[in-house]
C-alpha cells in the first residue's frame, strides 16, 4: 500500500529544545492504536503510494491536547484510506507540552497559565508551530511537484490553522537549503478544530490566508462547533476559499465504539461508510476545483 520513511526535522538539537522534558514514550490503547507522549525530537513519517501518485502531499498534525499524539487513530488510518487514492501522506510528530498531572481531572484544567514544565500556552504552540512550518518546508523540498496540504484533528486543527495563518516564503539567504523553500501549504482540512474549549477565534485571518476545508460535529462537547463558524466568518470577510460539512454527532474523542467520532477513519467507519468518512473524496475534488484554474 506504501513505503515509510522516518526524517528528524532538524539537524542535532532542535530549536526550543526542553532540557528538563521527560523522555518520549509510546502506548497503545486497549483497541492497539499507537499513541506517542513527551515529544522532544521532532520528525516526519512518510507514507508513499507504491503505485498512483496524484502529486498531493498531504501533512497530518494528530490530535491529542497537546499532550499526546493519537499517532495511529490520525495518521495512519488516513495514509490507509488516502495513500490508494495516489497521496502522499506525512505523519507529523511535533512536540507537547506536559500539563500537572492533578490537572486532567479539572473541568478548568486549560486555564492555568503554565504546564508542569513552566510552558504557557503559547509556548506550548509556538514551539510546535516551529515544527509545523519546518516540516512543510521539508515536505517541499522533497515533493517538488506536488500540492502541499495539512490536515488536523482537534488539536492538530489548532495547529494546522496557525499554519495557514502564519507563513512566510523562506529564507534565501540560509545556509540550511530547506529553510528556502515556502511554509505556506496549498490548502488545509481542520477537523474538529479546538482551541482550550474556547469558541473565539485567536488567528489573524487575512486575504492571503490560507483555503481550508473545515469538518466539524453539530454537537462536538469538547471543542465548540462556534469556534469554526467564527473562522468561518473571517474567511468570508476577507473573501478566503473556504469549504464546510458540519455532521449531526456528537463524540470528540475516537476509540472503536464511538461510531460517530466526526472525520475518523477507521477501519470499521470506513467500511460502514459513514457519511463524514466521505472527507478524503470531497477534498480532492475541492482541491482539483480550487487550482484548475491556476
């Protein structure tokens, strides 16, 4: 189905590197998915097509809170969906932060101003910010050709939309060749986009922002289905492409019996055809509109 390969984004010690940070750790949860905790060396996973190759690469920011990724749940179930379709698809590990442990049974847990490492939620995305622009960078420099999206889930749509709202064309002057290249993506998906539970939006949305399909539940508990009519509002002032498919469910988090977890594939929604499985198809007929005439 495809190939992988693993790059670190950065040579020896990356930028915002965290001295004090616990070392990386994988679980899996009771369905077997893949989940990685306390990032510290940032990287990407590629996942090539071994025969199609539509020229897409698309750049996957797993959720988790920003204190996990759920790797398999995000990342891989779209390379097994997507990658057949002839997409490149890029697993991206940024880095978390690390919240106080007696926090995650706090209903008020994110608003605190520091995590057990004495980042601040900017810090917390910042850094990972740096990571989500490096690792465009990378995947254009290696991908030439091809259209570059990034899509998110919850907290990784947190972070896929600073990357459509906050880019730059690279640097020419840089010894490191890769930081010549764009991290601006083609276009982006933000599924189920969260940010602290909070429903206004904090990006700076400008006519250069970047196209995003947006997918979203009706009655998403943990992450507000107002904030993304709110970003949906910014992109309509200031004229940005933009696409919508809001569902009638209910579910946030994804484990196996949660038929209904908005944009998850699974295996078994998958197969169930789920409507809002149908995502992987109406973006690339959305992409294939947006640039035909480019």
């Amino acid at each position: 189905m495809y190939n992988l390969e693993t790059l670190n984004l950065f040579d020896g010690i990356p930028p915002n590197f965290c001295e004090n940070a616990h070392k990386e750790k994988i679980t899996f949860t009771k369905d077997n998915e893949k989940t990685i905790h306390n990032v510290t060396n940032p990287s990407i996973t590629i996942f090539t097509p071994q025969t199609k190759n539509i020229e897409i690469s698309l750049i996957v920011c797993p959720g988790g809170a920003y204190k996990r990724l759920a790797w398999d749940a995000h990342v891989t179930n779209i390379a097994n969906v997507l990658c057949p379709l002839g997409v490149t698809v890029v697993g991206l590990k940024y880095r978390l932060g690390k919240p106080p442990q007696f926090a995650w049974s706090n209903p008020d847990r994110w608003t605190g101003l520091v995590d057990a490492y004495g980042l601040s939620r900017q810090d917390i995305t910042s850094t990972a910010l740096i990571d989500g622009k490096r690792a465009v960078r990378m995947v254009r420099s290696l991908n030439k050709n091809h259209r570059v999206g990034v899509v998110g889930y919850s907290a990784g749509a947190n972070l896929a939309m600073y990357l459509a709202t906050t880019f730059d064309l690279g640097d020419s002057t840089s010894t490191d060749i890769i930081e010549h290249c764009s991290c601006k993506s083609d276009f982006n998906v933000c599924i189920g986009t969260w940010h602290f539970k909070e429903t206004s939006p904090v990006w700076n949305v400008t006519k250069d922002t970047v196209p995003t399909f947006f997918i979203h539940a009706h009655e998403d508990p943990v992450a507000p289905i107002e904030l993304t009519k709110n970003i949906v509002l910014e992109y309509q002032k200031h004229n940005v492409p933009y696409k919508i498919s809001f569902f009638n469910v209910k579910q946030h988090k994804i484990n196996i019996k949660q038929s209904h977890s908005v944009g998850h594939l699974t295996q078994q929604r998958v197969q169930g055809r789920l409507p809002d499985t149908e995502w992987p198809l109406h973006l690339l007929e959305w992409v294939d509109v947006l640039f035909s005439s480019k």
